[in-house]
C-alpha cells in the first residue's frame, strides 16, 4: 500500500467521472483571480429563495447510422439520424413548486463531407430536417447534432433571461457568455486545473454553501467554485463542488450579482443519491428535466425502425425513378 487515503467517488461510473476531461470546455482560455487579490478566500453566501428562476437543459440522441459511398471517388459518406429536445424548469414568480416550462423537439439526418441528402417522412409522424457539415471525422455528424442542441438550449436560455428569470443552464455558457443578463453556467464535471495548482488543491476545502474568489476564463466569462452539498465520509474530495459561469459582458459586479443569487439557492436543489446516480452535483430540476426530455424524445427502437422505413422508402424512390428513365429510353429508341 502506498499510504495515501483512497476515495470512492459517489458518482455513478457508468456516466464516466465528474473529475475528468469534459468536451465542452475550453482548455485554452486560463484562469486569473478577480476578487481577493491573488489569495483563494472563501466567501460565505446566504441562503436564498429566488424567483422567477429557470433551469435550462438539453439531451440528444443518435438513433441510426447511415452510410453512403461518393458515386465519383467511392470514400465513404457517414450520416445520423437522431434528435435532440431542449426545454426548461420554472419556479415562476409567486409560485411554490416547479413546473415544466417551454421544450421542444427536432429531429435531423446530418451527413458528413457536405453532403445534404433527405429522408422521406414516414408514417406514425417521423421527420427529419436535413443537415450536413463539411467535417469527415467518424464522429461529425454526432458533434453536429450536438452543436444545434446547443444552440437551441441557448436561445430559450436567452429568451428566459430576457423575461427577467435568473436562468441556470446545464454546462458552460458556450454562445451565451457575451449577453449582458442574468445568466449562470452550471459546470458539474472538472477536468483541469484552472487555477494554480495551490488555489486547485484547496478548493474541496469549501464549506457547504461556500464559493471561491471568482475568476476571470479568457475574455468572455467569470467563473466561481460552489460546495452544494456536503461531504460524506470517504467519498472523492470534489464530490458536491460545482462550478458557476456568468458573461464578462456585463462587469464584475453583475456577474457576481447572478453568481451569488444562483449560489444562495442551488443548495437546496442538490442532487438526491438513491434518486440520481450523479448526486449532489447533478441537481433535481435539472434531473426531472432530462427525464422529461427524453419522454418527449419517444421509443427509441421505434424512431430506429422509422430510419430503416424511410431508407426503404427512398431506395424504392430510386428504383422507380431508374426504371422510369428506363421505360423513356425505350420509348425514344
């Protein structure tokens, strides 16, 4: 044995790590300290009730692989059809529970290397919007679907901002980060040391309903640790730390404005373990939401067998058109 503790993390394994590498961050944009000069404090935030308040989400998913061969150069074209839904959770003004606020559904066929071919529709109400992107990775029609999610969870982020909700999205702020609202990002895995390696080590440190200092990430967003949840007994050091975003656009002091409301009152939303493999960071409403979502998304081996009928479809599509031109060539001789 080496003599070091050794931890369990609460965090389901099958959803990976919540201290690991996340896609969707930033590695290039480094951390400067704002508040507190260069020394990492912990500031106490008092627990708050806020409203209106809004938790965004999004989930997607592949639902068939397609493939097709360049009638030129026979290199491979990769396609998917899949969906994604993005949608909100209200505490509306004057409220005392949550609700489901405004989601929505879209589903796709995105092909690689610019292609832009179309599914037929299929009884039962299947569609899919075409889409495409100049990428030939084996994965970029995947990265695709996952960028129009995002773009979307970003839009009904901006427009409930915009009504006046302290509006907490599920992960970073991505095309949010310029707006000059009441935004938050809610990052729930870490993946590297944003701060120096002294600051990074004290962060598990916190106190529940504690922050850090905020710091500055790159040019367009202020960043903060929160503890939501306390620690239990052996488990990881950074399980309950969660990290806030909040648009540099709109100064310090706002940002730490929709910092320290978001930190006054996610506390008490804290993922619960037996309900949630990803508690406490994972947080209830955002929980509820993704279940709701992925309703809305439907069965996934019916959408599959929508995918096989519309390839189906088009391949008789083509067939009677060949022997269409067929039929018109004898006809000409």
């Amino acid at each position: 044995m080496s003599g070091r503790a050794i931890f369990v993390e609460n965090w389901d394994a099958g959803y990976g790590s919540a201290y690991r590498i996340d896609p969707d961050d930033f590695p290039e944009e480094a951390a400067v300290l704002e508040e507190d000069g260069s020394a990492l404090r912990a500031h106490p935030v008092a627990a708050a009730e806020v409203e209106p308040l809004a938790f965004v989400d999004g989930v997607r998913r592949g639902e068939a692989w397609l493939y097709q061969e360049d009638p030129v150069t026979g290199a491979p074209i990769r396609g998917l059809a899949g969906a994604y839904a993005c949608g909100s959770a209200v505490l509306r003004r004057g409220a005392r529970t949550m609700e489901f606020g405004e989601c929505l559904v879209r589903r796709h066929v995105v092909w690689d290397s610019g292609e832009r071919s179309e599914l037929p529709a299929v009884a039962g109400g299947w569609a899919w919007e075409p889409a495409f992107t100049a990428a030939t990775e084996p994965d970029a029609p995947l990265r695709e679907l996952q960028r129009m999610m995002r773009q979307s969870e970003g839009r009904l982020a901006d427009s409930l901002a915009e009504q006046g909700y302290l509006t907490v999205v599920d992960g970073t702020l991505h095309t949010l980060r310029r707006r000059q609202l009441p935004l938050v990002g809610l990052v729930k895995t870490h993946h590297r040391t944003l701060l120096d390696v002294n600051q990074h080590r004290r962060v598990p440190n916190l106190a529940p309903a504690q922050r850090t200092s905020i710091f500055r990430l790159g040019k367009h967003r202020y960043s903060a640790y929160l503890r939501i949840a306390p620690r239990e007994s052996g488990v990881s050091p950074w399980a309950g730390i969660v990290r806030l975003e909040a648009p540099r656009a709109g100064g310090l002091e706002a940002a730490r404005e929709s910092i320290d409301r978001a930190a006054g009152c996610l506390p008490r939303f804290a993922g619960i373990a037996h309900r949630d493999p990803r508690a406490p960071q994972n947080l209830q409403p955002i929980f509820r939401l993704e279940q709701h979502l992925r309703h809305l998304l439907g069965d996934a081996g019916l959408a599959a067998r929508a995918v096989r009928q519309a390839v189906a479809g088009a391949a008789r599509g083509e067939r009677s058109t060949e022997r269409g031109e067929l039929d018109a060539e004898r006809a000409i001789a």
